[in-house]
C-alpha cells in the first residue's frame, strides 16, 4: 500500500479511539475535526472530491444542524417536560398503554421530522418519563429500546425521514416519489410486524406504572 493510505489508515484509527476514550472529558468533535484537518492539508482528499462531498451531503449535514438547534429550542421552553407528563397521564398506570403511545410518539416524530431528529427528541422524553415513574433500569430497557427501534425503522417507507437515504437517493439520482413508490408497503408492513413481534416479546417484562402527578 502507499504511504498515501497508510496515512488514512492511521490517521482514521487514531480519530475513532480519540473519540471512544475522550480524555478528560474531550468533546467529540475536536478529534474529528482535527483528523479531517490532516486530512485536508496532506492532500490526501483533493478540492474536487471534497466539492463533490459537500454536493452530496451538505443539504442532509444542514437538516441535521437545523434538528440539533430544533431540540435545543424545545428543551429551553419546557416541551420535553410537558410532552413526559402527556405520556405518564395518558398511560393510566399502565405499562403496556405507555409501551404503545411510546410507539406512536417515536413513529410521528420520525414521520414528521427525521430519524434522526425523533432520537434527539424522544430520548429526553422518555428519559424524563420514565425517571419520573420512579422505574428501575431493566424496566425501563423495553421503552427504551423499543421506541430506539421504532423511530429508525419509521423512515423507512418515506425517503424523506432519513438522512441516509437522502445522501444515498442524490447518489444515484432517484426521486423521492420514486423511493416512496418502492419502499411505503412492504417498509410499513415490515414497521407494524417488528412492533407486534416486540410487543409479544416484552409484553410479560412491562411493569404496571405508579399514577402520580409529575414533576
């Protein structure tokens, strides 16, 4: 191989253990920016590839952003709270009611916004909710995770709701409308049997949820 690669190879590696350890704390995007600043001033990536990078990816990197500041906005004006407390009284001290209007709550948040989008605003939700009902870690593990489950597997039958398949549909130059046409069944079929199949899994591990006002 070239040193060229070498390189690459070394200088990925590093990036991605930087960003696993964080020493002292580290955020995240430092390592990364510096790894793909080494990157750029070796020359190793040239100007017309990292154009056509931002071609590609620069409308999805920009929803992804304009998500980030989206929930920053909710949070600072109490909407995660407030959409905790629907939940703990729609549920009616029932576990198996929160399992599903968690469901609901992950698959209209990724219909409305992105996948992406449904983690950064459902996650402090249910954190919120399920702290809030006083339950212990491995029963808040079948909310948690199915909800994670239900959220990304929601943008699968509309293009639109994933990032990824943004980028991926402007590589190969297909349309939304041609995407939904293809994927909005057998994707919807696939969503409604996962949810069914989880629900059978987890159901008898669903505790009864304690009904009291919420703070």
């Amino acid at each position: 191989m070239s040193i060229e690669i070498w390189i690459t190879i070394i200088v990925f590696f590093l990036t991605m253990i930087v960003i696993f350890w964080r020493p002292r704390g580290l955020n995240e995007a430092w390592p990364a920016a510096i790894g793909a600043g080494i990157i750029l001033i070796t020359g190793l990536v040239s100007k017309p590839d990292v154009m056509d990078i931002i071609s590609k990816i620069g409308g999805a990197s920009i929803t992804i952003l304009a998500t980030i500041v989206m929930a920053v906005i909710l949070e600072s004006f109490g909407f995660f709270h407030w959409a905790a407390a629907k939940l703990a009284n729609l549920a009616k001290g029932s576990g198996h009611r929160l399992y599903w209007y968690i469901q609901l709550l992950c698959f209209l948040m990724t219909l409305l916004f992105n996948n992406d989008g449904s983690i950064l605003i459902t996650t402090p939700i249910l954190i919120l909710l399920l702290r809030n009902l006083q339950l212990k870690p491995h029963q808040q593990i079948p909310y948690l995770l199915s909800g994670a489950l239900i959220a990304t597997a929601s943008s699968a039958p509309i293009g639109v709701s994933n990032i990824v398949n943004l980028i991926a549909l402007n590589i190969v130059h297909m349309t939304l409308y041609m995407h939904t046409a293809m994927m909005f069944v057998p994707a919807t079929l696939g969503l409604l049997f996962m949810s069914w199949l989880m629900y059978t899994v987890l159901k008898k591990k669903l505790p009864s949820v304690k009904r009291k006002k919420f703070c």
